[in-house]
C-alpha cells in the first residue's frame, strides 16, 4: 500500500498546482522547488489553467501491470499553456482524430487502482479535446 | 590520471537462459574475460545492473558475484543508471584503474529478464522513467519513446519507412554474430508488417529484451604496452552526461542532450572528431534513438539521422557503420549489460576479432550507451594502440 505517497500529491493530481519562479516568472510543473530555468529558489504556489494541445501521442497496446483494463490507451505530451510540458492519458475521444495541436483541457479521471478490488484508487488529471472554446 | 587499457573480454550469447541463474551468468562473461586477458585474479568488481531488485529479488550483487567468481573480499559495487548501468560499470572500473587506487579492475554488466512475466518486466523497465509523473500515468518505456518518435515525423516530415534501413543493418550485422540473441535478416517487407507495440513504434522498432551478460578487464596501460600478441586497445575517451529524467522536462525532447555532450566530452579526450570514427556501438533500443545518437554525436544534421540510414551510411561499408554486431535490436537488449556488449563488441572489431561482420583496417571506435529515454549517456571511445 502506497497511500502517503499518493496523497501528498493530491494537489498536483487533482488541481496541477505547480510553482511560479519569483526570480524568472517561469511556471513550473510539477513543483521541484529549483527553478530549471534560472536556478533560483521557486517555492511560490502556482494553480495551472489545465489548458494545453497536444504535443505528441501515442495509443499503448502492452501495458505494464495496473494498467490492463484500459488497452488500449491514449498517453500524450500535453504542451500546457502556461509553458511547461506534462505526460498524461488521454480521455474521452470518441471518434475525432486526434492530431498534433489539437487543444486538450485536463480532467480528473481514475488512473488506475492499486492491488484488487479491495485496493487504492488512485485519480488524478488526463486531458479532453477542449469541450468549451 | 594513468591510460587504461582493456586486457580481456568475455560474454555469453543473449538469450533465453533458463537453466542459470543471474549469477551463473555473469560468472561465464568474467571467466571468459579473465582467460581472455590471461590473469587470474582482478582488485576490483563493478557491477552494471538495474533490475535484479525487482526481478531476482536480489540486490547486493558486487558482494555476490565477486564471492561467486572466487573474489570474495575485494572491492565490489553495483553502479546503475537504468539501460546505461553496463557502460557505467566501465566507466567506474577506468576512473578506479586510471586514478592509481586500483591495479586492476573488472566491468561486467549483467541482466536476467525471462524469468518474469512481460508485464512484470514491462512495469519494472518503467521505472527507468519518472515514477512520480510519468510511468503512473501508464506510459511504457516503448510509449516514451514513441512520443518522440511521433513528434521527430511531425517536425521533419519523415514517414515510419524511412526508418526501415535501422532495423534492416541490425539485423543483417546480428546475423553475422553467433552471441546475437536474432541472427536472422529481416526485409523490408517484414519491418513494415510488424504489429504495433505504441504506434509509430512497431515490433521491429524495437529491441528484444534478453538474459545476458558481459564483462572486460580493465588495466594501466603501460603495464601491459608490448606485451601483448594482439592489438592492444585503449580507453581513450569517457564521459558521463546526464539530462532530465522526464522527457517532458526537456526544452528540446528531439534533441539528446546527454548524448550530444558526453560524445563531445570524450572525442575531446581522445584527440579526435566524429570524422575520425571508424565505427559506432548505437543504443539502438529503439529506431527513433539511433537517429536522434547519430545527430546528437555529430555524424548527421539535426532531423537527418535517417537519411544517413537511406543513404547506406550505416552498414558495413559505409562511412559510420553502426551496430557492427547486431546492435541493440538484433543482438538483444539485456537492459544493464547492454553498455558491456558495445564494448566487448568494439574490442572485437579493433583487434580485427569480428569474423565475417568485421570492419576492414578498424582502428577507432565509438561506444554510447543510454539510460532512460537520454537521461544518462555514457559514451568510451575506444582505440588501438
């Protein structure tokens, strides 16, 4: 069982709080506390929109284990628009193709339960082609 | 800082090796290295491995190999950086031997994965990756890179079959190298059939994983000049570079960072410039890496690596051969000994030891082994002396 290592990231998962640079202003996801970009200390709170487009994806066909139930699954690079880059699920495509650029928003979805029926779920964001423009 | 020179090199073929165990196996690679180099005994053991914690269930591996050869109370150590834990183990044993700590010193990179379950190995190749915010949300290792794949098209107009004449040399060289885990050639026709694994990715992308192990013997140079019958070879260049762990986190997740600069690092060191490379040891893992290693160590433009391969640059007979002896694809993929056989491989070709996949007149080689999607290179040029 895994749950403080899940919890303290529940203001990532279920919000993308991240970090604001006082030094540079660089948005950084998620929190490192070392700005990447000017090296400066960054430990000032920064909520994300949860807006972004598609940076890249691919469809997993062998997942590793946890992961099964949802074969096959969409996982991108989301470019968020505040700047930094994030990896996550895809969700709620229907039928539309998706394409390099398409705008995602994130959501907060199940990633995937720990252990049986029993176990941990674990939620956090994935992203949807931007419902309202 | 003393030169250090590879005396010995051992391994056993890459494969399925049910019947021994992981400590079975590195044993063969370091007897066979210590027959080859002629001693009997070394002052040190590195240990390049990554997942015999979570596939063995056994870690502690310097202790127990060296107490398995007949070692036991000298030096040992496991070193790891994912994929690129065997040429670390290298890289340890000749920063050891060339400070003047350590007189003699043995590198072997060793990895059981057919004992588990493709999911289990699949799941423990992730963590390779970041756990916290990129393997949980399910990516594989092959996912990661096919993310990269799919942009690298995007950017520069390639289609997947422009990356059919990687695969295509692999297999070709692997065919000629009787420790390859494939040593069949493969078509075009082939490549272009092979189911998907994480599109664009396909089966033939990718390199197998396998059981294997491969160890050298390391030593100061000028203990050994002239005394041996065979070519002598060098460690003339080694670096290290690391970037982040998370592709995400990359300004440029096209470009290899690490790669880029533990190369320019280690040509710096050796005296020499990509020009002057006979052949290159790729980590070839997956198709999209070979092209992103050639831009990132000079032998083609950014975006162009395949047009080398379409150009026939990369085979035996062109002007970079790359994956000599199968390469990551046809030779297999045992995650942490993968860097030792680029290395055993090159000292093949440089003491002219390659059989039919030998390169004529082979004097300098390039070996660069890669950790995670590009977060750790490591990359040895080595030379006859």
């Amino acid at each position: 069982m895994d749950i403080p290592r899940h919890w303290r990231l529940n203001k990532q998962r279920y919000a993308l709080t991240g970090e604001v640079c006082p030094h540079c202003q660089a948005k950084i996801f998620p929190p490192r506390d070392v700005c990447p970009e000017c090296g400066g200390e960054a430990k000032t709170e920064f909520g994300f929109s949860g807006k972004g487009e598609i940076y890249s994806y691919t469809n997993i066909y062998n997942a590793p284990e946890g992961y099964e139930e949802n074969i096959p699954y969409t996982v991108a690079l989301v470019k968020l628009e505040e700047g930094p880059m994030i990896t996550a699920q895809l969700t709620d495509l229907g039928d539309q193709p998706l394409e390099i650029g398409m705008p995602v928003e994130m959501i907060t979805r199940k990633i995937r339960s720990d252990g049986d029926e029993r176990g941990l779920l674990i939620y956090g964001y994935k992203f949807r082609p931007l419902v309202s423009a | 800082m003393q030169g250090v020179a590879i005396l010995g090199i051992g391994q056993v073929p890459v494969g399925e090796h049910w019947d021994k165990r992981l400590v079975e196996l590195a044993g063969d690679a370091i007897f066979a290295a210590l027959e080859d180099a002629q001693i009997k005994r070394v002052e040190a053991l590195y240990v390049g491995n990554m997942m015999a914690g979570q596939l063995d269930k056994q870690s502690h591996l310097g202790a127990l190999i060296s107490d398995w050869v007949g070692f036991r109370g000298i030096e040992a150590m496991t070193v790891e950086a994912a994929c690129g834990s065997g040429a670390l183990a290298l890289r340890t044993a000749m920063v050891a031997v060339g400070s003047g700590l350590v007189s003699s010193a043995l590198a072997v990179g060793v990895e059981k994965m057919t004992d588990t379950s493709p999911r289990e190995t699949t799941a423990a190749l992730a963590t390779a990756a970041s756990a916290d915010w990129e393997s949980i949300h399910g990516v594989t290792f092959v996912g990661l890179n096919a993310l990269i794949m799919r942009r690298y098209m995007y950017e520069y107009g390639w289609k997947h079959e422009d990356f059919a004449p990687f695969s295509i040399n692999s297999h070709a060289n692997g065919a000629l190298n009787p420790n390859a885990r494939f040593q069949s050639p493969i078509t075009k026709e082939i490549y272009l059939k092979a189911p998907m694994i994480a599109d664009p990715i396909n089966l033939m992308d990718a390199s197998p994983i396998g059981d294997g192990a491969a160890a050298a013997v390391v030593v100061p140079l000028d203990l050994v000049k002239g005394m041996n019958h065979r070519p002598l070879v060098k460690i003339a260049g080694s670096a290290v570079a690391t970037d982040s762990l998370a592709v995400h986190d990359r300004h440029d997740p096209l470009w290899l960072t690490a790669a880029e600069k533990s190369a320019r690092v280690a040509y710096n060191q050796a005296g020499i410039g990509p020009d002057e490379v006979d052949f290159f040891e790729i980590h070839d893992a997956f198709s999209i890496m070979a092209a992103l290693s050639l831009e990132a160590c000079g032998f083609a433009e950014r975006g162009q690596g395949p047009r080398l391969a379409l150009e026939g640059e990369i085979t035996r007979e062109g002007s970079i051969p790359i994956a000599t002896l199968g390469g990551l694809k046809a030779r297999g993929h045992p995650v942490g000994a993968t860097g030792m056989y680029q290395v055993v491989e090159a000292v093949q070709q440089l003491r002219g030891e390659a059989g039919p996949a030998q390169i004529e007149g082979a004097k300098i080689g390039l070996t660069q082994n890669i950790g995670g999607s590009g977060a750790t290179v490591i990359s040895h040029v080595l030379m006859t002396e």
